[in-house]
C-alpha cells in the first residue's frame, strides 16, 4: 500500500517492465509520438474540451465528459480513503459497464494501475494476476453470467497478503459485514469541489481550495512514463503473461487506431467484445473515440439483435465485432427491422477472418468492412477505409504507425522477401520491450535489437498490407479467446485418471478454431468424456472458455526422438 505522496511508480513497479533503449524514447518524444501526458490529465483536457457532450451510454444512463471527469475524481477520493495509490496494482473485473470506465480513470487519478482481468476468470487466474501484480484492491461486480464474482473476491483476498479492498459494484449480498468490502457507488466521495471535509481529506492531502481543479485538488501523481494499465497476454506458457503500456506508449496507440478508422467528434462507437480487451478499449474503440469527443456505446451482450437496436437508437457510426460474429450478424442483417445506416464502419479481427465471409460482410452490409490484426502487445494494424474490395476482403491491414518497424522472418531469423510466408516480428513505438516481471518470457520473446516475436505467420504485400496464414505458438485461437495450450495441459494434468494429455487447435465452422483434447487414460480408468474434462477444468478454479470442446481417447502419446510430446504427429489426426 501507498499514499499519493509516495512517488513510487518509477521505482517499483514500474522497475518491472524494461525501458525502451534512451535513443528511442528520445526520438519518439521528439517526433511527438509520446505527447507526455497521463490519462488523468487527458480526461481534464476532454472534460474541457467536449464538456457535455455525452461520452457514454450505458442502458439509460448516460454520461458527459464532465460527469465522467467528475466521477472519476470522487472515486478516486473514495478510493486513497481505503489506501489505494501511486504505483498500486487493482484488479478491475468487470462486465461492458459505465464502472468500468469511471475505475479506470478514478485509478489513473491515483496513478495506480488498473489490471484488466476478463469477467470470464476464475480462481486460479484471479488469484494468479493479484499475486503477480501485488494487488492492493479488487474491483469487480456483484453477480455476472450466474457467477458470484463475490465469493471469488473473498476467497482471492484471503490468499493474497497484499489485498486489502474488494469494490462490488452492486449488492453485498452476504458480505455487507466484511469491512475489506466496499460497494462501487459508497466510495465516491460527495462532490467534486468540498471534498473530504467530514473525512479528513483537508489540505495536507492535497486537495486545494480553489475548487475548480477537475481532478478535485487530488494532483496528478502519475509520470508519463509510467504504466497507465495491465493487460494480458494469450500468452502460450503457464499462466497469462502481464503486459505493462505507458501512458505515452497506450495514448500514442490509441491516437494512431483512431486515425485509422477516421474517428471524430461525431463517431458513436458500439462496445460488443469484452471492455478490457485490448481491441476493445483501445483498437480503436473507446479511448480513441473519447480522445476525439465521440461517443461510446456499451453493448450489454453480444446478441446481434440487441447490437442492431442500439445502432439505430444510438446511431451508431463504428463498431467492432469477430469472426465469430460476424456470420451471426449475416443471418440477422437478412431478418432485421432495424434501420443500420448510420453504420460506417464493422471493424472485424482478433481471429483470422475468412475471405469468403469478408467478401459476404462486404456485400451485403452497406458499412465499410476494416479488417484488422492487433494484440496486446501492441502492433495494430488495419486496412485503410479506402482500400479495394480485395484487399478489404483478404488482407488484415497495414500497421498504423509509419514508425512501426516490420521484419517477417525465417526460422533462422532471416528477413524473408515480400510474399513469402514467415514470422511477424515488431519494434515500434507503442509495442512492448518485455513482459511484466518476467525476464525470461522476455529473453524468449524480444530479440536483442527489440523486436516483439509475434509467433504469427504472415505474408507481407508489396503494398504493406499483412496476411496472417498461421501461426507456430502453442496457442489456440477459439473465437478470438486465446488459449495457451500448456496451461490448460498442465491444470488438466492433475486429474486422477489421466497419464498424458496435449491439447490442440483444430479448425470449426463457427469458433474458427476448437480445443481438443489428446488424453491418455490410467490403466482400468473409465474413459473420459467432454462434460468431464468441462467440470474438472472449472473445479480448478479455470476460465470456462479453456476447457476442450472435444475429447480422443489415445492408446500412448507420441513422442520425437528427444522423448517430448510430438505435437506434429497428433496433428495429422486433426480435422
Ligand atoms: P491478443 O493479445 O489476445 O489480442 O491476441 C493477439 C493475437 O491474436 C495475435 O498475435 C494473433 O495471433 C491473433 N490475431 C489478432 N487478430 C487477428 C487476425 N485478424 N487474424 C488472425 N489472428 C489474429
């Protein structure tokens, strides 16, 4: 725990992600792609700038720039109340919500760094990213999906030492009486200008008598420089990997996405994938369109009818869906009453999209199809609104920044000529120099000279325009939800009944890709089915979505000729 004197971030946590070398953070400063603002101070400039102009909606309610600049500075209060501050991690666990953004930006007023964990997580990754991250406070909500995310969050801070909040945004339920626990909405402080009277925040906190401060006089502890947020990474190893973005690095992202896509003051962006991915909140999606004054519209689930109505009421201009999705809104398109023509652009990536299916979005959507290939790393690229229908239906676009350094590469590291299929690789000024605290995942995924190894194949047109035709990271890729296929090897593993086991990808009409299981059972066990391995796999304390979708039963696993699993011979028994 910190207080918002302590300025800490330069040395702890933000100790725990490498620098970009001194040149390049100097000539991306003087190139003005790092504009040396935090997001605290973005949101007083919005707040200024678009005022009332409505920054989100949420069901009915709505909020302007100042509501969510007034908000975020009263959460915050509420939040150093219970001792949240400069440089400490705070898991932030919600669903599309109008919470999530006010968190967020109430803990940039901190400059402490939100974690973005799915709403889908479970024990064992919500406990492993509160000890990861050293977590002082857990945001999340009361009851999602038939979840009691309540329990979840007593179990967590049990475990973790240096968990001390939990923030329900909702109801208590049966932890009204445990004082680590707060509701979202009794942490804001009453007003943006006496704030803390009653509550000892007086002068010695900072807050100053002027009043007209948007921050509410809370300063802004934050460094450019520092980490704005955590994201997560798919990952292929173990546990996800942690993903530190500056503020510099997110904004600079954020600024190039939303150039991409053309977004002004008049864009309204519908918010259908989970808010704290990546795409979602920042690809372009909603930190772009807040930086231009838009408008962002939170989907409360990802039912095509639903999204359908709230572009007509909302008149939505921009939103961003997968290939999952994408044949869902096909056949609702056919059957709507709905009136789509505000819709300019239906941004579609985070999985491989097939070209006939683009071709079809194309067709029969009067909106542009823009194609995209981003992670949370950070390399964004997106085919250019303008482009031909055949680069529109084929490719994933074109890195946003000029400065993004692009080398596709052989197995032995060898720029491979245009056309030719390789390994993408990056460095650029808003992609990771390294993982969160782990020098090691590091060392295996950044070259020397700091390029990002994607573990993406892909062929580069002449034109710069990126095709994606593989992948060689033991990832599965189920919809867009990235599996890491050790991890889900190792949790599975530890089933009684089951000797051996790998898991792999194979391709399905819908999900684009489907898990399945490779399980070598105990002599004289019964077999395994799918509902087992389903109810193992959630009794661990892991995400639903990890769990095979199919299982085969294998007499012995095959293995190379260096006794490890022989993933290769498995494949061939693929679909
Ligand atoms: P994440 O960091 O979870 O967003 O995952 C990033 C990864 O998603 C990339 O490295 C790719 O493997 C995959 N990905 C994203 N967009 C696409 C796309 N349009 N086509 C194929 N794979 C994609």
């Amino acid at each position: 725990m910190t207080t918002v004197d302590d300025h800490a971030q330069t040395a702890t946590i933000r100790s725990l992600i490498p620098d970009w070398p001194a040149d390049f953070a100097q000539r991306y400063r003087d190139l003005g792609l790092w504009e040396g603002k935090t997001f605290s101070t973005r949101l007083d400039e919005w707040a200024d700038l678009y005022g009332e102009s409505t920054a989100v909606v949420d069901g009915d309610r709505r909020f302007t720039y100042r509501d969510l600049a007034t908000r975020a500075t009263r959460l915050a209060h509420g939040l150093r109340n219970i001792g949240v501050g400069r440089g400490d991690a705070v898991l932030l666990q919600l669903p599309n919500s109008a919470e999530f953004v006010i968190g967020w930006f109430a803990l940039q007023r901190l400059g402490a760094v939100p974690v973005h964990t799915q709403p889908g997580h479970r024990h064992l990754e919500v406990s492993y990213l509160a000890g990861a991250t050293r977590a002082v406070a857990y945001i999340t909500t009361d009851e999602f999906a038939r979840f009691d995310h309540r329990a979840l969050a007593s179990q967590v801070a049990d475990e973790v030492e240096s968990m001390t909040s939990v923030i329900i945004a909702g109801d208590l339920g049966d932890h009204a009486a445990d004082d680590r626990f707060h509701t979202f909405d009794s942490l804001y402080v009453n007003d943006d200008r006496g704030l803390g009277d009653d509550r000892g925040l007086g002068d010695d906190r900072g807050l100053n008598d002027d009043g007209g401060l948007n921050d509410g006089g809370l300063g802004d502890p934050a460094d450019p420089s520092d980490i704005a947020l955590l994201l997560l990474s798919g990952g292929t190893t173990g546990m996800p990997k942690l993903i530190g973005r500056t503020h510099d690095d997110y904004a600079y992202n954020s600024r190039v996405a939303g150039d991409r896509s053309r977004l002004d003051a008049d864009s309204v962006y519908l918010a259908i994938l989970p808010i704290a991915f990546n795409y979602t909140w920042n690809c372009p999606g909603i930190l772009s369109t807040f930086r231009v004054g838009g408008t962002v519209v939170l989907a409360p689930n990802q039912d095509p009818a639903v999204c359908f109505e709230l572009i007509e009421r909302e008149k939505v201009t921009m939103t961003a869906i997968n290939p999952q999705l994408a044949p869902m809104w096909l056949d609702e398109r056919e059957f709507t009453e709905n009136d789509l023509s505000s819709l300019k652009i239906i941004e579609i990536g985070s999985a491989r999209l097939a070209d006939y299916e683009a071709r079809r979005i194309i067709d029969e959507f009067d909106a542009t199809l823009q194609q995209i290939l981003g992670m949370s790393e950070g390399l964004f690229c997106a085919t250019h609104l303008d482009d031909d229908p055949e680069l529109l239906a084929t490719t994933q676009g074109v890195p946003v920044s000029e400065y993004d350094e692009i080398r596709v590469i052989d197995a032995e590291g060898v720029v491979v000529p245009n056309g030719e299929i390789g390994e993408l690789t990056v460095r650029g000024p808003y992609t990771l120099r390294g993982y969160f605290d782990a020098p090691e995942q590091t060392a295996k995924a950044i070259t020397a000279d700091g390029f990002y190894c994607t573990g993406d194949l892909v062929r580069r047109l002449d034109s710069g325009h990126l095709i994606v035709s593989g992948r060689i990271k033991d990832q599965i890729n189920r919809g867009g939800e990235k599996i890491a296929a050790t991890e889900v090897e190792g949790a599975l593993l530890e089933h009684p009944d089951i000797r051996a086991l790998a898991i792999l990808g194979e391709p399905d009409e819908t999900l684009g890709e489907r898990s399945v299981a490779f399980v070598v059972i105990d002599d004289g066990a019964p077999e395994l089915t799918r509902r087992d391995l389903q109810t193992f796999t959630e009794s661990v304390g892991l995400s639903a979505y990890k769990a095979p979708d199919v299982v085969r039963i294998i007499d012995e696993m095959p293995l190379t000729p260096l006794g490890k699993m022989d993933k290769n011979a498995l494949r061939a028994h693929l679909g």
